[in-house]
C-alpha cells in the first residue's frame, strides 16, 4: 500500500496471476468439456436448443465462477516479491486478470459438443460410401 492508500503490485511481474489465469482456464475448460458431452449423449435430438443453451450456460457458469472465486477463498493469497521499502503487503484473492479466459467453458462445450456430431455423422454419411454400393456389398473394396 503507497503513502497514498493506493493498493499496488509489489512485483508486477509476477507468474501468480498468469498461473490464476490458467488454472481457471483448466478448471473452466473441463467442466465445459464435461457439459459438451453429456449434452450430446442426453440431448443431441434438440441441435440448436442444445448449442444455444451450452453457449448461453457456460457464460454465465464462467462469470459465476469468477464470483465464487474471487468472493470466497480458503485462504488469503499474499503475492509477495521484492517490495520497495516503506511498501506494506497487503493479502487478498487474487484477480483474473486476462478475460479471455472466460470462454473457456461455453468454447470448449460447444467444440466438443460439435466434434462428437460430426465424428457421429460422418460414420452414417453416404459420403462414406462410393455411388452405387452400399455397406456389404460384394463389390465394395
């Protein structure tokens, strides 16, 4: 905390921000892969419906994460690194810092959710098939 009562960064540097980004990253992206594929082998019937809804709730599950995160912590993280001296270090959560990482969850469970489709479609296309034979023909290669 400077003289003025301003809360600074005692290391600006600091790989702890970079390192609660990405396990909000990691912690987002399964839970959105686990949406992804429950969504399909419950719910493929309803395509759009289902897409709309993963996108719409892996949104707001990410900005409710980030609240629950940011609000309740087991513990107060202290960033501690070479302070100026006179330069108190005052302990919290701490923040995300790169945003981008909130769509992390809908990104990943819409991606997934469209991977299993088209892994699923494509093995009952006729483009599998060569024009004018049909699975188990004789003449099939």
């Amino acid at each position: 905390m400077t003289g003025q009562g301003q809360t600074v960064l005692a290391d600006p540097t600091t790989q702890a921000l970079i390192a609660a980004d990405g396990w909000f990253a990691v912690i987002t992206g399964g839970l959105g892969l686990v949406c992804g594929g429950v969504a399909w082998f419950i719910a493929r019937r309803w395509m759009l419906p289902v897409l709309l809804g993963l996108c719409a709730g892996g949104v707001l599950a990410s900005f409710l994460t980030l609240w629950i995160g940011s609000t309740f912590t087991i513990g107060a993280v202290t960033v501690e690194a070479a302070a100026a001296p006179g330069v108190t270090i005052v302990p919290g959560a701490l923040k995300l810092t790169a945003s981008g990482v909130l769509v992390c969850w809908p990104l990943l469970a819409v991606g997934f959710f469209g991977l299993l489709e088209g892994m699923h479609g494509y093995r009952e296309s006729p483009l599998r098939h060569p024009y004018g034979l049909e699975p188990g023909d004789p003449d099939r290669l």
